[in-house]
C-alpha cells in the first residue's frame, strides 16, 4: 500500500497523515484482507455409505443396478458403490435422478 506522497509529493492522505494514522490505517486493510472464518474451507466430510448389514448393501446394489441396466444412470455410479467411494450425497441424488427418468421412461409409453 501506498501513499499518493510516495509517488509524487502530494501531502496525500492528508488527515490521515497529520493525524499520524498511517500505520493504524494499513493495520485495518491488513485485518479486512485476512480471510473470515466464514471463508475458510472446511474439511472434508466422510459421507462414504456405510450399512450395518449385508442385506441393505446388496439392496442398494441391485437398485443401483437394476437402473444402470435400464440406462437411467451411468455404469460409473455403480462402479464407485463397488469401489466404497459413492457418498450418501451421490445416492440421494441418484435416486431423484432415477425416478425423474423413470417417470419419463412411463410417461412416454403412455403419450400415444
């Protein structure tokens, strides 16, 4: 940060020159530049699928499954539930995705 005094002359900013608060001034822009808490990123959630039962598992399988073989979602989502990477997040949003397509997939059986 710079005074217009550095660059040429001019007594500039002047009260805050003569009230000497240069240095308080330039202290308050370092303070508002630094990141807010609120800015920070936040860590990673773990929100991998976890199922306390095999059953579960193998019924979340299929389900993915059964919509990858009616092409209503790509063969990688179910790739990503073998692998343990696929979050509560990507499911809940697989099954939206699902049932809007289904629903599609119906509704164009019936438009005669």
């Amino acid at each position: 940060m710079k005074k217009h005094q550095d660059w040429n002359g001019k007594y500039c900013p002047h009260r805050i020159l003569s009230e000497d608060r240069w240095g308080s001034f330039l202290k308050r822009i370092e303070e508002a530049m630094k990141p807010k808490d609120s800015e920070k990123p936040t860590e990673k959630d773990d929100d991998t699928m976890k199922f306390t039962n095999e059953t579960t598992k193998a019924a979340v399988r299929d389900y993915l499954k059964q919509a990858v073989d009616k092409k209503l979602i790509d063969k990688s989502h179910l790739d990503k539930f073998d692998a343990g990477t696929l979050t509560g997040g990507d499911f809940e949003g697989l099954k939206i995705i699902i049932a809007q397509r289904s629903a599609t997939t119906k509704a164009c059986y019936f438009n005669w």
